[in-house]
C-alpha cells in the first residue's frame, strides 16, 4: 500500500487480506502509522499489522518482487500491460511456488503516480459501474484478495469449505412415494380416477425439484399415511 | 441489511453496491440510522442512503421478492440448499428480467437467525480463511456486489471497460528487425558471424514474448540504426 492516507484503511486492508489467507503487508510512507485507527479497523488481524514491513519507495518495497500487480482505478494513457480482474489471480497462481509476489495498491484519493505503476508488470482494474468507480481502498484489497483466494481454491479444491452433502432418496423411494400420493389424493377425491395423469405430472415436477432427501420422503409419506389412518377412522 | 449496528457499514455497504452498480438498499431495523457516520462512508453514494427503504422485519423487506439469498459466515445446521459463491450471480443472473431478487446481510457480530435465514431461498458464504473468517460486514457486501457485476457484465459483454487495444507489429516488420539487430550486432562484434543462431534465438524469443507494437519496432530500429550511424561516422 503505497502512500495510504488513512490509518482506518491500512487495519480495514490487514482484515481483509487476512481473511482470505494472506499476511505479508508492505506499506510504503504510510500518512499516519502505527495509529490507533489501524488497530480498530484491523479487528482480528493485528498480527498483519505488527508484522507490516514500513519502506519509503515502492522501489524498496519490490526489490526482491519477480511479479508485481498494480491496482488501478482507471485506463489511463500507460504503456503497462493489462490483466483483466478475473486473470490476474489464476495468473499469480501459475508462477514459480517460489516466486515473490507483489499486488500494488495506490493512495485513497490519487491511486499509483505513473513513475510507480510502471515499475509494476502489469496492471488490473477492477470493472466498476462507469459513473461511480469511487472503491474505497480497503474494499479494493479485499477484492484482490478474495480474486487471489478463488485462484488458491482452485488449485487446492481439498482446502473449499465442506458443506453438507444432500442425502438424495433413489429414484425408487421416489417412486414409490408418488404412488402413495396418487393413492392418498383418490381417496380425499383430490384426483378423479379417470384422468390423474395431468395433475400428477405437475407434482411429481414439483418434488423432482425439491431434490427431496430420504427423510424428506420419509415426511411427506407419514403424512399421506396420516391421511390414511383418518380415513379409515372415518372422521 | 438487518439489524446492522455501526452506521458507517451502512455508508460503507452503499459505497460499495454504487460503484458495482447496485442501488436498491433496504434496512431491517438499523441501530442507527440515518447517522453522520452512514454519510461520510457513503462518499460520493449519498443518493443510495438517501433512497435507503427502512423496514421492522426481514419478512417486510422480502415482501414482493421472488429469489431471496441470504450471506452467512459460517456453516450450519441448516436445511437452507447452499449456492457457492461463484454460482450466485451466475444463478440470480439467469432469471426472469422481471423478477425482484434480494442479497440479505447479518447482523456484524451475530449474522442472521435461523428464522431470517429460513425465509431465504438460499444461502451462499464467502469461502474465507479458515484460521480467520471474520469478514467486516461492508467487505462481504463489497464482494457479492462484485459478483453481481461480473456476472451483469458477461450478460454485457459491450458494457466492460475498453482497454487500449495493443497494435501489434507483422510477423513482417518482426523479421525485418531481427535482420537488422543481428546486422547491428555483427557490426559491434557482439556477434561472430560463424554461430549467431543460438543468441538470436534467445533474442528472438525475448522479443515475441514481448508482444511488440509497430511503434515499439520503429524504436528498436532506431536504435540500431543510430549504431550504424555511429560505426560509420567512426566514432
């Protein structure tokens, strides 16, 4: 973070970075730093603002950097090649596991001069609403951040949040059901036996959908059943 | 945004959903709202705070929405079908044009209840750090508008920001400067005339992987011209 004016930004940047599992901040003539401000906004990620590395160039802050990204707000009349938002991250991710890597955020109000974006090896704009691209900063490392944990994801799919699987019932259990639907719907004279067919078709569609579980089926059954049971107690 | 407590993340979040184009904002009972602190973080989206529709309940705001998804931090017992995060916005996107489709935000601490979740259709979470997933609620609501518009913007591809087209020099004008910088080199003894293949092969890849422009050949050329002049001039 290259000139950061506002301390708030620099904590809002350690959460988001640290958040999507990244640690190394660099900042470069920081405004106001260390600040309590920084503290406040960086919530759980004080540790990435402790172990924050202060330098007064970006030249100094790249010395040992193989690739370094900037970030920009808008096109500008530079030479630097582009790399769309949604390649630099799978981009990153293709180096060398060894490579150092830099991703190059401007101030709030003015972003990167020209002289630091070109020492930069391409530069990434993310694609904001043409009337107001105003992203704060810190908003903009969390999307950089978030682009870079995607990439991380892809490459380690092991490492993606586990979610519970459905327990989908088989196309029998299904089937079954839907007969005891059919059977349950004849006997409350739902369905008129001479064409069930249509309004059959339109609630097997539904719960084809629903992509019931076992227990769903089980549910949906005890109540048909219930259905049933009043029935034959003739109430 | 339900029962958000800290207006600046009100601000923050409108900031956010402007500059990726969003503008319909609508707040379960804020803790406080309006506030100074919602406007200063808004910057330059004053007019969506302005537009800001504050509500008593979650069931309120979804009245007349037919996709409701709702961002929760973390796993959990829930029934409520799970949309990953890069299908989202894929999935809102291919609905009906017509169709009125909301994001719903937690509170910053405690996120959504179980009942609030319950009137979604879906849930989605951002896949965060393990050791750290402590989103800041305006960062979270940064990154669903973001993928809100790159999905609008792959619907637009017309709508993306153009970037200066590179005019890349002919396979031509490409060969007619290798035969000028291996003449160049011949006549500075860099090269002996017996085995240049190996070094301007090396050259030649330096410069294709360059991706040079017509005006970047002409710059070259120059220079090795200027050589030539040089050597003639005996200097």
């Amino acid at each position: 973070m290259v000139g950061t004016s506002h301390p708030g930004n620099i904590g809002s940047a350690a959460r988001a970075m640290k958040t999507m599992g990244l640690t190394q901040l660099v900042l470069v003539s920081p405004q106001k730093f260390p600040h309590q401000q920084a503290i406040e906004m960086a919530s759980g990620a004080i540790d990435v603002l402790e172990e924050a590395v202060i330098v007064n160039s970006l030249k100094e802050a790249l010395v040992n950097v193989h690739l370094a990204i900037g970030s920009s707000a808008r096109p500008r009349g530079i030479q630097l090649p582009m790399l769309e938002m949604d390649k630099f991250a799978p981009h990153v991710a293709s180096q060398r596991q060894d490579a150092s890597i830099a991703i190059v955020f401007g101030r709030e109000r003015t972003g990167l001069t020209n002289e630091e974006l070109s020492c930069c090896d391409f530069h990434t704009m993310v694609p904001t609403n043409p009337e107001y691209g105003s992203l704060n900063l810190s908003q903009a490392v969390q999307l950089f951040c978030y682009e870079l944990r995607k990439a991380y994801l892809q490459q380690n799919p092991d490492k993606l949040p586990k979610e519970k699987q459905l327990n989908l019932a088989t196309v029998d259990e299904l089937e079954r059901m839907f007969v005891h639907l059919e059977e349950t719907l004849l006997l409350t004279d739902f369905l008129v036996t001479d064409q069930p067919n249509k309004v059959m078709a339109k609630l097997r569609r539904l719960f084809k959908r629903a992509q019931l579980e076992d227990t769903d089926v089980n549910l949906l059954r005890g109540i048909f059943t219930s259905v049933h049971e009043m029935s034959k107690q003739g109430k």
